[in-house]
C-alpha cells in the first residue's frame, strides 16, 4: 500500500505523514521553509518545478498584457526616430573604413567597391516636452512623443530577414523554438478562458514584402495550447471553428464530450501532456465560436474611434483595423498580441515607398496609444513599435540619386520603441555615431529587450524554463540584461 501511494506524491517525494511527523511548528516551520524554499520570505515567487510554470508572475508586475507592432522588413532608422546631420554635410562621400571596420556585409552590397553615403530621405521635427525627434514620415507618432520611450541603441546577430525575425520572436536565429508570445502564455496563464492568450493579425504594405510564416508564433516545444491563433480578415476570423451545416450546438457539446472522455482514457494510458493540451484546445474552440465573432465585430465602435484611427480601420486586414482589433482583444484580457505588417524591405525607391508604408502605420499607431491611455489600459498594456534590423547609412548600388535610393540591412544600429505597461514615458535611450551606423551609447541587445519585456510583465527571464532534451531552455537563451533604466 506504502507503494501505491509513494506513486501518487509530489516531485518533492514527501508524504503528508512523513512532512507532519518530522516538521516541528512556530518559528522553526519559517526557517526550515526557507531553507527548502529561499525566496519564501524574500518576497519573490518560490522557483516552478521543471517544466510546470506557476501561472503567475515571479513578481509584481507592471503590465498586464503586451501589444507587438512587428514592421517586417525593417524600417530605416535614419528615416524614422534617429536624425543625423552629418549625413547631409557629407552626402555622397564614401562611408569610412574606419566606421564600417569591416562589418560582414549582404551579397546585395558586398560588391560594392564603394558606398556612398546618403542622409535621410525626409526631415524631422521635435515633439512634446521631451524634445523627441521623429521624422516627418510619422507626425501622428510625434505627437504621441512623451508617452514613448525611443529605443535608439537596437543592435542583433543576423543579417537576412528570416533569421533576424525568427531572433526577434524566439530568441534565436534558428527555427523550432517557441515564440515570446508563447513563453508569455507559458509563464503566466489565461485571463480570458474563451479567447486564446495569444493572437497573431498580420498586414500587408505598399513595398516589397518579406513571408510571414507560423513558425513565428509556433509554441515550439512548448504544449501547443501555447501557439499563437492566427486570426484572419475575412468573414471566418479563425479557420475550421465554425461547425459544419446540421450540426447544432447541443450536438457538438455532446460530441466534445465523448471526444474528451475518449482523450482522457488516453492519456491515463500514455501518460502524454500534448493530449490534455488537445482536450483543452477543443473546449477553446468550442468557446470561441462564441467569443471570437463579438471581439472581432469593430462595426460597434463608436464614430469618434474610428475617426482617431482613420479610415483604414473599417477596411478588413489593414494595419488600422488591425491595431483598432488589438485594443478589443486586449481589452478582453488576451495576454500577448502580435501585429505584423509587410512591406518595409526598401532596397530601391526608399523615399517613395517609405512613405506609403508609413501612412499604413502612422495614425493607427498613434490611435492606439491615445485610445489606451482614455480607457485607462495604457499603464499596464506594453505596445512595442519596430523591425528585425536597421538600414545602412549609404545607398545600396553605387548610383546615386537623392530622390530614388534604397538602403541594405543593417544589423548593428537601429532603433525601436515601446510605450506604457512600466516603460517609462517621454525618453530616449542609447545612441548612435554621428553616421548612425555604430552604437556608441547604452547598447541593447534582441536578449536585453526580451529580458526587459519580460520583467515588465512580472518574469524573471532567468527562472522561466523549459526543459526538452535534456537541456533546460528560455527565451534569452544564456544572455540578456534588464534595462533598468527604462523601467518605471
């Protein structure tokens, strides 16, 4: 009998008859429990066992949910957030040896024998009390200046989009990991038991356009009840969850109900977590059918909503109706929500296709920041606005020509930024050279920014593990420092 139950006990291996005969009372249960737990009276959350999150924060958090503007194809930080006057006095000189110091190049520009450099396409203005500068490509984001945080020291190890964006969304250049969106519903739970805790809504631009692919938001090696939901413009927002002709509701409860107990047979055979995932995500389907299709209706919003983020925003699978859908499902409680959109690659014809790519993002990024803040969301909601990497300061292709450039990737100095849920408002952090192509001040790494990401929703990036293979993994991989310094 003694062995049947030793089966049943904890990972600890401690029966409540051998915890209660041996463990004394008072003072002495204090200091044996933090012994055997250190952080118990530290005022941190006690370490998950492996592979079992505690589905709450280590710690206070100060955002609740997250809101990702992914710009794919990496928008030009010359042109954007990080003016540089040295640039129009030199425009058209050689970039020197010296600044460049050898930087691995694409094979778009490696033949280059010379790369003349080119200042940005457009000019710029200072906004709010902070003094921020911002390009006159985004003039609706100047105005929003003192609720941002400009992150001007961005730098990454790949090169090519594809890798660059798997690193900005796993934490690694290589494919099979799981996303941040799903490190987040891994660490932290359901707020919403009848929508998923990570919804992905994609966009396409007026330029050139990287592929998008599920790997993006996969959950890896994660439960998949962690994936991302790809939600869609058209009439079925989700695919499949709709029931097919003659089949009632009453009847598909009564067929998840047989299905389940069927699963549930399974898994006591098999001991396989994956299938109580399956049961777990029919009964979210089963529930969405009736959630999804009220969150995704923005034909309620009241006119003046839909005047802050402009037309678009009644146009199905624009970034405006997009950014509008992410304030309803964050409002709904959904945890992580990811918006791409395409179409930042400029290679050629910058100025002419920067433009309309930023008039796609412009107001409706704004909007969204504006639109959290009147509804009180906006201290504990983090939207974060930027690229897998920067533009080169000279021109791709060594004809040149101001009015009809492009720029190559550029890895090593760009900029982003992030607003509310703990960031602080109205700064700029890190800083360039005065060619905008090295960080000479407070550089951040893709790590540094998951670490801080992390923070901000109450994560130690240390503690929130995965063990798969014999090895225990995390979204920083073995790197990444919390920058404090734009922590609330």
């Amino acid at each position: 009998m003694e062995e049947k139950i030793s089966k049943l006990e904890s990972p600890l291996k401690i029966n409540r008859r051998h915890f209660f005969s041996q463990l004394s009372t008072g003072i002495g249960s204090l200091a044996l429990g933090s012994l055997l737990i250190p952080d118990l009276l530290s005022g941190g959350a006690p370490k998950a066992m492996p592979n079992q999150p505690l589905g709450i924060p280590h710690f206070a958090p100060k955002a609740k949910r997250i809101i990702y503007l992914f710009q794919a194809g990496a928008p030009s930080h010359i042109e954007t957030f990080d003016p540089k006057p040295t640039l129009i006095k030199r425009m058209g000189e050689d970039l020197p040896d010296s600044v460049r110091n050898g930087q691995r190049l694409t094979g778009m520009s490696s033949e280059q024998a010379k790369f003349p450099l080119m200042p940005s396409a457009v000019k710029y203005k200072q906004y709010g009390k902070s003094g921020a500068w911002v390009s006159d490509y985004f003039p609706h984001i100047g105005k929003v200046a003192d609720e941002i945080c400009f992150v001007k020291s961005m730098h990454t190890d790949a090169i090519n989009h594809d890798p660059a964006i798997t690193f900005f969304q796993t934490g690694t250049q290589q494919s099979g990991r799981p996303s941040m969106g799903s490190w987040m519903s891994y660490g932290l739970g359901n707020e919403n038991k009848n929508l998923p805790n990570f919804v992905v809504l994609t966009s396409k631009g007026k330029g050139i356009s990287q592929g998008l692919y599920s790997k993006l938001w996969s959950s890896g090696f994660l439960d998949s009840k962690h994936q991302g939901v790809l939600m869609r413009s058209s009439k079925d927002a989700v695919l499949y969850l709709n029931d097919p002709d003659g089949l009632s509701r009453s009847d598909k409860r009564h067929l998840l109900d047989h299905v389940s107990s069927l699963n549930k047979i399974h898994h006591v055979e098999t001991g396989d977590n994956e299938i109580e995932s399956r049961i777990a995500q029919y009964e979210m389907a089963y529930r969405m059918q009736m959630s999804v299709p009220d969150v995704m209706d923005i034909k309620k919003e009241p006119q003046h909503i839909i005047d802050l983020y402009g037309e678009d925003s009644q146009v199905p699978g624009t970034f405006a109706a997009n950014a509008l859908q992410a304030r309803r499902l964050a409002e709904q409680g959904v945890r992580f929500i990811q918006l791409y959109h395409q179409g930042w690659d400029q290679h050629a014809n910058l100025p002419n296709d920067m433009a309309g790519q930023a008039k796609d993002v412009d107001q409706a990024s704004a909007a969204l920041i504006m639109d959290l803040k009147q509804r009180g969301m906006l201290e504990d909601t983090l939207v974060v606005w930027g690229g897998e990497f920067g533009r080169t300061n000279y021109v791709q292709g060594e004809s040149f020509d101001p009015k009809n450039f492009g720029r190559d990737h550029h890895p090593r100095a760009f900029s982003i930024w992030m607003a509310g849920g703990g960031i602080k408002p109205g700064i700029s952090y890190g800083q360039t050279d005065e060619f905008g192509y090295n960080v000479v001040k407070d550089p951040v790494h893709v790590h540094d920014f998951h670490a801080t990401i992390m923070h901000a929703m109450g994560l130690n990036h240390e503690q929130l593990t995965f063990k798969d293979q014999g090895r225990r993994f995390r979204l920083t991989d073995v790197a990444g420092n919390v920058i404090n310094d734009i922590l609330t």
